[in-house]
C-alpha cells in the first residue's frame, strides 16, 4: 500500500483509492482508520480531520487522539451516535473544504553525540558496521517529520531515520533516562522530553526542553512539524543548557525547503 500526497488518499498495491474504515471502540468510541501505512501524506490526512472536529467544536465529541494512521474519536452517546458521527467524518473527507497544511517548519535542535550524553552511540555504530562519526552523521544529516505525540508529555514519534540506523530497542530497559536524551528505537528516533524509564538505545542529548508546562502551548513540537538534530561539542552543550535554565534561549525555526509532500523514505 502506498500513501497518496497532499490530501490524496493512500493507495493499494493496485493503485485504488483505500477507503477509510469506520470502527466501533466501544460505546463511546469512534476509531478511524487510513491504512496500514506509515507516511506523512497519510498523518496530515488524519491530523486534517481532526483540526476540522477540534475547530468546529462537533457535538458529543469529548476528546481526539490521532496517531500515525488513524484517529480516536472519544464520544458522548447521550449526545451523539456513532452513525452521525461516521456521516460527518466520511462528508468532511469526501470534501474537505478550505482547510490547508500549515507551511512545513523545521525545529534545530543542538545535540551533544556520545559520551556520558549518549551511552549507547558506540554499540549503535558496532551493531551496524558503522563509526560513531558515521552515526552521527547520518543521524543528523536529514529532517524528521513529527507523527504525534505521546508515551510521555511532548515525547514526538519522528519519521524518516535512516535504514542504516534502525537498531531494536535495549533488551534492558534503563530505570532513569534523562530528560533531553535522543534515542532510536527500530526504525524510529525519537527524544525523551522528561526524565523517564525507557529502553531506546540513547546516541545523544539536546538542552533543549520539549516539554514545559509553564510554557503556551507546554510542548514545543507538534503533529506536521520537522526536527532537524544539530551536532554541537560539550562546552556549547553547557552553554545552551545554561541559557535555557535562565530563560534566555529560544529554540531556532527554519521554513522547510525540501517538497513537504515527500514520502517517509528519509530523502
């Protein structure tokens, strides 16, 4: 199955449109799902959808949880069906009106590779016949698109790692990640934005927080943005680390060059 580009619907191996499913999770559950495709054509397809419930304040929906290829509509039956809200959905994405991405941004994060701040980037290099230098840079030699957000708060599920790098998770998990920390785990990468237990193979650590909750809106990434990991050396790690605990730095945000419709192939 192949994803289309754009608001396109993905496709199968025969090149036909693949029709979105409509499943009952539940009494109050409505589960819509796109394809079995990992693809940023596809997740903008989900996110679209569900700015349009969010912003158009649906009634009876009480919560939304989109992730790579499908959304969770958490419902009130009291106020309205699962029939109902299949008919909406299915009118808003047989005709989804005036309701464009958002222009393509990149969030640089400075990374300090190896050492005490990536434990794991020598066994990663090992693993694949690889140099730590040549970990490093393919790591950061390419944009990640953000899916979503989740297992803890701001964490964003980034798509586009290299082939080369995909490394299973520890088969020991650590009991404390700190909060920073850029991992890999199968094919994906990925940043713990607070301190956690967590079993990705740590290759690095950013100063930078993805998570505050004094900050509007408290995460700093969201669905439909791109990462972009900058190598840095320790002492300009400390720096940054130091401007932030002061409130002086501000993350840098660049437009997106590359054609925003790309698929997930780390081009």
């Amino acid at each position: 199955m192949t994803a289309g580009t754009g608001g396109e619907p993905a496709r199968d191996a025969g090149g036909r449109a693949e029709e979105p499913r409509f499943l009952r999770a539940g009494d109050c559950g409505l589960y819509v799902t796109f394809t079995q495709v990992i693809d940023p054509a596809v997740n903008r397809q989900v996110h679209r959808l569900a700015r349009t419930v969010q912003s158009g304040r649906w009634p009876g929906v009480v919560d939304l949880v989109p992730a790579y290829a499908s959304l969770y509509i958490r419902y009130d039956p009291l106020t309205v069906t699962f029939e109902e809200l299949v008919r909406r959905c299915r009118e808003q994405l047989e005709d989804p009106g005036d309701n464009p991405p958002e222009p393509a941004r990149v969030c640089l994060l400075p990374t300090v590779y190896g050492g005490e701040w990536g434990p794991d980037l020598e066994e990663v290099a090992r693993q694949h016949g690889l140099t730590p230098a040549e970990v490093v840079r393919l790591h950061a030699g390419r944009d990640y698109f953000v899916y979503f957000l989740g297992f803890a708060p701001g964490f964003p599920f980034l798509g586009g790692l290299d082939p080369r790098l995909a490394t299973p998770r520890r088969s020991v998990p650590r009991t404390r990640v700190p909060a920073g920390s850029v991992g890999i785990a199968g094919a994906q990468t990925g940043v713990y934005p607070v301190e956690s237990p967590g079993g990705w193979n740590l290759i690095g650590r950013t100063p930078v927080r993805l998570f505050d909750p004094a900050a509007s809106p408290p995460a700093l990434l969201r669905p439909g943005h791109f990462v972009r990991f900058v190598p840095v050396d320790a002492g300009e790690y400390r720096r940054i680390e130091l401007a932030v605990a002061r409130g002086a730095y501000r993350p840098q945000w660049v437009p997106r060059e590359a054609p925003h419709e790309e698929r997930d192939d780390g081009a």
